[in-house]
C-alpha cells in the first residue's frame, strides 16, 4: 500500500505481492475492487489511466491526500477480506450492506 503525491493530485498504489505468498484474494474481492475503480474513473476522482488487478490496483488523479489515505486504507482491508471499508468509501461500487459483493 502506499500514497504518493503528483503535483496538485495523489495517486493510490496497492497490491497482494507484498503479502507474501500464501496470501490468495479471493474472485468477489477483485471484483468489488474492480467495480470501486470503475465508479471512481466515472466520478473523475480517478484517472482514466487507472488500473485495476487482479493483484495489483493503482489510481492516478486523487484529489486529496486525505482521500488517498481513505481509499489505501479500503483497498488494504479489501485485499484481506475486509469490504466494509471499501463500500464506506466508495458508495455505489458493487459492495452490498455487510461487505460482501453483490450478485
């Protein structure tokens, strides 16, 4: 996980590489994660340039560093498992009330 900051923008990086190589996510967490992005290149608070998986997501364009810390910090607990995170910081992706993906 890390933030970094590009001009006036901050960009988003994370990835499952790092966890070391047991650590397998699963399909419905791709896909959250993948619908997260797309919302987030629709609603211009990412760059079209962004890239989503399966282990590795990065978004360019953030406007705010604390908007960078607050998408890390979901994608992070997204890449564990966590999808509550994810659905508080990205209303409308495909996450449903309990973190789980919808379908």
């Amino acid at each position: 996980m890390g933030i970094e900051r590009e001009g006036e923008r901050w960009t988003v990086k994370a990835d499952a590489l790092t966890a070391g190589p047991g650590h397998i996510v699963d399909d419905a967490v791709n896909v959250a994660l993948r619908a997260a992005v797309g919302r987030l290149v629709r609603e211009r608070e990412a760059g079209s340039d962004a890239f989503a998986g399966p282990v590795y997501f990065m978004l360019h364009g953030v406007p705010s560093e604390g908007r960078a810390r607050e998408l890390a910090a979901a994608f992070h607990a997204a890449l564990y498992g966590n999808l509550g995170p994810l659905r508080r910081a990205v209303p409308g992706a495909d996450v449903d009330q309990d973190g789980d993906t919808a379908g």
